[in-house]
C-alpha cells in the first residue's frame, strides 16, 4: 500500500497530526521520511475537500520549527558525546564523515546553513542538533528555523496542493508519480551530500592531525 493510499484510511485529524509529529522528530535529528509524508499529504488534500490545505501546511511548519528547536535544546546540552552516540545508532546518516561536513557547512555559512538545509534531506536532520553542539547564538538559530521552516513546509504544501488542484484528473490516476518524483530528490540530494562527505573525509585523513582546526562557536 503506497503512503498516500494509507493516509486515505486515516480521518483527516489524524493527518494533521502525523504529519506534524514525523517532520517534528525528523527535525529533532531521527531519520524519518518527512518530506514523502508531506508530498502525499498535500496531494490527498489537493482531492478530497476533508483535509484543509491551510491547517495542513501549518501542521507541517509547527513541526518543523518546534523540532528543530528540542534538536537545538538537545545538541547544545549533550554536546560532542551525543554525536557519537547517534553515529553509533544511525551510522549511515550521522557518520563522520557526514558530520564533518555538515559542521564545516555551519562553520562557514552559519545560520544561512540552518535555513538552506531544510531543504536538503540530510542536512534537515543535523540542522538542529548540530547547531547546538556548536553552540550557535539562539536568536540566529531561530530566525533561521523559523524562516526556513515556513518556507520548506509551508511552500511544499502550497506547490503540491496547487499542482494536485490543476492536475486533479491526472493525479487521481499517476499520484505515485509524485511520490517518486520525491524519493528521487531525496535520493539524490543525499548521494550529493555522501560524495562531498567522502571527498572531505578523504581529505582530512590525508592531512596531518595537528592540522585539523579545532572546532569553534558559530557566531561567537
């Protein structure tokens, strides 16, 4: 059964709430599949009147901004340590070599790195625990997050829905398509970020550990 066809079963309060609470834990640092959830969401609302596009979209923004801050509150009190301990329990996502990258993104662009990388798959999930862990100021970390997350969440639901009301006939037939055309974002922007990530980590294994710089503050 697709996602969108599971959704279909559930009342339309319980959307809302589904898909506030999985872009909120994926925003908190827990790998889930917010955006898919989210795609198939819209599109159920851009054809059946039940679920209202506007509370859908502000579910989703919620979401993104309150779990991005519990990952910032989490990521500023565990610190380095809970890197490690999310490596261990999701080493594909929060390797070293990924995380390497992603604190040379927030090291070099700062809250712009916290707002650009809602978009981008992987980095929605280090956005906020990361920039605890580096201690970045809170009001920027807000800003960011907060702009982001409406922008992300709530510009997706507007596009998906819009495109599902202009092409209601065609998406009652080929939905799935949309669904695909997700994962393959999805995947893609990840293979971008894994191939960086290597690139990096070769990189540093190449240099000598006294030349690796030490971590700072972002902002300070």
């Amino acid at each position: 059964m697709h996602v969108q066809e599971w959704l279909e079963t559930i009342p339309p309060i319980a959307v809302y709430v589904l898909v506030g609470v999985v872009i909120g834990l994926e925003s908190l640092g827990i790998p889930l599949p917010g955006e898919i959830v989210l795609v198939s969401s819209a599109l159920l609302a851009s054809q059946h009147g039940d679920i209202n596009p506007y509370v859908l979209g502000g579910c989703a923004t919620a979401g993104a901004i309150i779990g991005d801050s519990i990952g910032y509150a989490i990521g500023r009190r565990g610190g380095r340590p809970l890197l490690a301990w999310l490596g261990k329990k999701f080493p594909r996502h929060f390797s070293e070599a990924n995380i390497g990258l992603a604190e040379r993104s927030f090291q070099k662009w700062g809250m712009w790195a916290v707002f650009f990388g809602r978009f981008v798959a992987l980095l929605r999930i280090f956005a906020g625990p990361l920039a605890g862990v580096l201690h970045m100021p809170y009001w920027k970390f807000l800003v960011a997050n907060v702009f982001g997350g409406i922008l992300w969440a709530g510009g997706t639901t507007a596009v998906i829905y819009s495109v599902g009301i202009v092409a209601e006939a065609w998406l009652k037939r080929f939905s799935w398509l949309g669904l695909v055309l997700a994962v393959l974002v999805g995947l893609t922007s990840m293979l971008i970020i894994r191939n960086r990530a290597k690139k990096a980590a070769a990189q540093q294994s190449a240099a000598a550990p006294e030349q690796r710089p030490e971590p700072v503050a972002v902002g300070d």
